[in-house]
C-alpha cells in the first residue's frame, strides 16, 4: 500500500515540477517492443528504482499524463508554426 503513495506522490512532484526531496529528480522511461509499451522504468538519475506494469493502474496513470503533456506540446509546436507561417 505505502508503495502506490510513494508512487502517487512522485508523480504529482513530478507533474507539479516541484523540487525532489532527493538530490536526483524520479523520471519515467517507457519500454516499447513492436510500437507497444512492455514495462514503465522508474528512474532516479542512472539508478533504476523498480519496474512499473503499464497494464497496472498507476502505469496507465503515468502513460495517461505522459500523452496529455506530449498531446499540449504538440498543439503548441503547431500553433507556433502556424503564427510564424502567417
């Protein structure tokens, strides 16, 4: 149980870009085979932390805010381009 609240709580100090408690900050780095996700790693710096199940609940949390952020940047690189182009 206390590891999905570590686990919630790294992901809003994360979302929120507040400063880490430790010196290295967690990052998340998707496993793909075949276009398909296989495992979510759990980084700190170099040091992989565990391995996240992108079928769990809190896999399909982190890859849900990782394509929401992605899908903003996406937008905004186009708004750009087309303000530029005008």
């Amino acid at each position: 149980m206390a590891e999905n609240e570590e686990g919630a709580a790294a992901l809003s100090t994360e979302a929120e870009g507040a400063a880490p408690v430790n010196a290295e900050e967690i990052t998340y780095h998707a496993v793909e085979k075949d276009g398909q996700v296989t495992a979510i790693w759990e980084m700190q710096g170099r040091k992989h932390l565990r391995t996240i199940d992108p079928r769990s609940r809190q896999g399909q949390e982190i890859l849900r805010l990782y394509t929401a952020e992605h899908a903003e940047e996406a937008v905004a690189a186009d708004t750009g381009e087309t303000n530029a182009s005008s």
